[in-house]
RNA sequence: GGCGCGGUGGCGAAGUGGCUAACGCCGCGGUCUGCAAAACCGCUAUUCGCCGGUUCAAAUCCGGCCCGCGCCUCCA
C-alpha cells in the first residue's frame, strides 16, 4: 500500500514516494525562542512528529530537519526588555522548548539548526541570489525582487496582481515594489548585528529556512511542512529564494496543519486568550493534549477547549488500561514459551488484531487520517479487552502479538504513552504496596468491609489507585 | 474587495454516490463486584445547516440561500 499525502502546491493528494529509495528528507519550520511554545506551535510539532514516526514504521530512514528561529525582531524585543543578550534569551527558550516536546512526546530531530550559526550560510545565498539578479541593495538592506521569478504565488495561489490589489502598502520606500521582501536587515543601533558586503545587519525573516533546508537536505527534499499561516507569504518566499538561487526544485511535498482556536476564537494575545503548553499542561496531561491533537485530522482547524481535553484524556485512560491489561495477561502467561493450543476466540482475535492493524495503515496511507487511524486503535482495545475478560486462559501467543501490536501503533506511531509499560522502577514503593494490600486482603477476608474501604479511599487520596479482580487486588498511580 | 475553510447525535469527530452514518467523551440501563473501579453488553442522529435539482440511489454531485471562521500584515 503507498501513502498519500494532500500537497498545498498541487492542491490534490499524491502518492509519496521519497525521491530517494527508502529515505525521506522533511523539514519542518521550528519556533521563534522568545518564549515558552504556545498550542500553536504545538500541533505542528506532534502532527509532524507523527508522520515522521509513521514514516519510520514504514521502514523509511527519517531525516527530519527543525529549525530554530534564534535571531529575529521578537527575541531582540524579548532581549531588549530584559536587558540580556539575544542569544542568551534564544538559550533560554531553546532548553524550555525541549521541555515541552519532551512532555508530548515528541521525538528530537535529526537536526535543530539555529540561524545564528548559519549566518555565512545566509549571507552566501544571497550574494548567489544578488549575482543571478534576483536581488538589489537599498541603503544596506537587501531585497528580493518577487517580479523577478515568475512563478511567485504557486504555493498559496494568488498573483502579484491580486495581492496588490487587497494588500494594505506598506510605506517603505527603499523597496522597488510593496512585494518585495528583506533578505538582508541593516542593523539598527544596539541590535545584534554580523558583517556583510552590505554592511553589518542580519538575515530578513524566510532567509534563515531555505538556506538551513538546502543545506542540510540538498534540493528537491521530500516534505516541507509547517503551519497553514505559514503558506504566505513565508513558504512562497522560502520557495522564490530556493529555486531563484538553485535553479532547482525546492521541496516535493509541502505539507500544512490547520489552525488552531481557543473556545471558538482564534488565538491571540490582544483576545487574552494566548496559552502555553505548559498552561495547558498544568490542567491537564501533556499526552492528553497529543491525543486531543491527533484525534482531527491534521489539516482541518481545531478547537481547544475544556471539554475536548477532559475527553482525551478519558480516552487516553482508556488505552492504557488495555496496555495495562496486556502487560498483566502476558506476564500471569510467563514468559516466552510456547502458546497453548488457540481456542476458537483466540483465533478469533488473531485475525482481528491483523485486520485492525491494517485498517490502522489504510488511515495513515490516506493523507494521514489520525482520526480515522484512532478509531481503529480504540476497536482493537475493545476486542483484546473483550477477550482478556471474557477467557480464562489467554491464548500466549495471541496476547503476545496483540501487546506487539498495539505497541508498535499505539505509542511507535502515534506517540501516546510515552515511557514504557511495566516497570514500577521503585522497589520501596512495590514492597510498601505488597504489605498493605496483604493486610487490606486479610480485611477483606473478615468482611471488614469498613477498613477496606477507608485503605482504598486513603490510597486515593495519595494518588494510588486500587482495583480488585478475580485474580486479586491490583494498583496503579493516578 | 480578493482567496479559502467549515456547518454530521448532548459534546468532539470520521465518512465525499449504494452494506444497519465509524470512533471517543458524556448520559441511561444491564453483566461482573461485598461495595467500588476497570472491563464488557445494550440504548442514545430514519438523519447529515436550509431550499431546489441530477440520479434507480446523495450526508456525499450541481445550483441558490443562511450561519460561523480564517488568510490577504509578524504569527504554528
């Protein structure tokens, strides 16, 4: 089966295939560190992080690519306001980001270039770029001239014409046409600033991208992905420096994820209504909001608001009490041994452990439908839940391949459990919990129902969850 | 003004010509349980914003209308 995958510059979907055999070269755009990531800045970075693992379980060799957008107007404010040098706050903000990206789960990356180490990179590009005449000088600032390249305006599908049309003018008269964009800034005093045949200054705002992509992926990579407010004029300019530069094709897919809104509102700091991750993250489960994430598809808009959390993390509850129930079943089975002879249900489940996994694919192959992908993962739970229930002896091998493969989509692909099952790595903890649950047992025994219960209420209280079954009690945290 | 997106059960969300409109959450009933929890089973949209049209057949195609939202300016 072959991925599809819907491509902004074509508009439709098309089959992926890497321009190299087994290896995919992505790049997608990173944030500005000069503050902790918003939500915004969240879906990018898990849709993506999905699709790259997607991609890996597909046997692709992933080379993902993720900038750092480290010098720019906002981290001078940033720097400005805290009277401490640009980069130390980009510093800052970098180690927080990872962080956040590591309470959802999200994978490093191949690469986490940052602009202010590819400055001779940059200033190279557009010494190309001024060579080929795509380019001028205007009292130290240097420009790209869109009329120029005429195919400016594939990607987001608008003409010159069009946009001058609608487009507000700025007033800057240094620029030959209102379209024209900076590749180069002249500095202004007090900002930080590197020489360059123009002068001292720095790069302009799609420069860094498209040097660090080429760069690092060469031309004509497979993906280039970011947010759909991305499209214009970023990627259209990233896409007119590339190929005005190379004189080859940028990138094959791009690749953009809906926006994002807050009860109903688009996110803004002017609507009071800007959040963190970690505001959300605070409130609820980081995984939560992965699963929230990943349960619309990923270029339709999504809306956060208290109840779709709460949902996801019900949900998210759900999926690892089967992981749970899994890890129970294989270890009350022993080890490896052989699997006892396959009763009819358990071969009943085999099959449907296959067919799911496939429908499972089948969503992912089809422009990256999480949604769909879930649906199935949720089918699955049931079924192996139905069947741990409902028989006395799990089939071995049957249990062992289930636990195989709800593992590989469940968290591979999808990410959503983040460390590993089993286990408990604290023996004081495991040792305190065997004596009060042989005593609450002993208890239990004696129908002292009251002091059973008050264990069980108390333990709550501590964060504990007791549950018991026919096989005896059992816990975990909450 | 230009370009674009969306309106599916209480909430969220799949589904783009034809099996009983997925899946999750919530709610209700039941099984299990000392009670719970977890889990399982069942119920919850004859209907997919509205009105027409095409078709043997439409949530899915066409036309019109209503409503909500976004981009065109830094922004994921």
């Amino acid at each position: 089966m072959s991925i599809y995958l819907y491509n902004t510059l074509t508009g439709r979907k098309e089959e992926f295939t890497p321009s190299e055999p087994g290896r995919v070269r992505m790049y997608v755009c990173g944030p500005t560190t000069y503050n902790y990531i918003h939500l915004g800045n969240a879906r990018p970075l898990v849709v993506f992080d999905a699709l790259r693992r997607y991609l890996e379980y597909r046997n692709y060799d992933v080379i993902y690519v993720q900038n750092f957008t480290d010098i720019d107007d906002k981290v001078i404010n940033r720097a400005r306001e805290e009277g401490v040098p640009a980069l130390s706050i980009a510093e800052r903000y970098i180690e927080e980001f990872f962080r956040d990206a590591d309470a959802l789960n999200v994978k490093r990356a191949s690469l986490y270039p940052r602009v202010s180490q590819h400055i001779r990179d940059i200033i190279a590009a557009i010494e190309e770029l001024m060579r080929r005449g795509f380019a001028y000088e205007a009292g130290g600032d240097v420009y790209f001239e869109v009329e120029k390249f005429p195919a400016y305006g594939r990607l987001s599908g608008r003409t010159p014409g069009e946009m001058r049309a609608g487009a507000r003018v700025e007033v800057n008269t240094a620029k030959r046409n209102p379209l024209d964009f900076a590749l180069w800034k002249a500095a202004c005093p007090g900002e930080p600033a590197w020489d360059s045949p123009w002068g001292p200054g720095r790069p302009g705002w799609h420069i860094e991208c498209s040097t660090m992509a080429l760069k690092y992926l060469g031309t004509g990579f497979d993906i280039h992905g970011g947010g759909a407010d991305l499209i214009f004029p970023h990627h259209e300019n990233e896409i007119a420096q590339a190929e005005a530069q190379t004189g080859c094709p940028f990138a094959r897919f791009w690749l953009h994820n809906g926006f994002i809104t807050v009860n109903q509102e688009k996110m803004s700091k002017s609507k009071g209504n800007f959040f963190l991750v970690r505001d959300i993250a605070s409130r609820f489960r980081p995984l939560a909001v992965r699963l929230f994430l990943l349960s619309t598809h990923y270029r339709s808009p999504i809306d956060f608001d208290d109840a779709g959390l709460l949902a996801a993390e019900k949900g998210l509850e759900r999926l690892e009490n089967t992981r749970r129930l899994l890890n129970e079943a294989r270890c009350h089975l022993g080890g490896a041994g052989g699997s006892t002879a396959s009763s009819e249900k358990g071969a009943t489940l085999a099959g449907r452990v296959e067919e799911l996994r496939r429908e499972f694919t089948a969503a992912l192959d089809d422009d990256f439908n999480t949604a769909r992908a879930l649906a199935a993962l949720y089918d699955l739970a049931r079924e192996i839940n139905s069947y741990l229930a409902g028989t006395a002896r799990p089939d071995a091998g049957v249990v062992k391949r289930a636990a195989t493969v709800f593992e590989e989509l469940g968290e591979n692909v999808l990410g959503l459990f983040g460390r590993p099952q089993q286990q408990v790595d604290d023996a004081l903890l495991e040792g305190l919990m065997d004596l009060i649950l042989s005593i609450r047992q002993e208890a239990r025994q004696r129908k002292d129902w009251a002091t059973a219960d008050a264990i069980r209420d108390r333990l709550k209280a501590l964060g504990i969850i007791l549950e018991d079954t026919p096989r005896g009690p059992r816990w975990k945290k909450s």
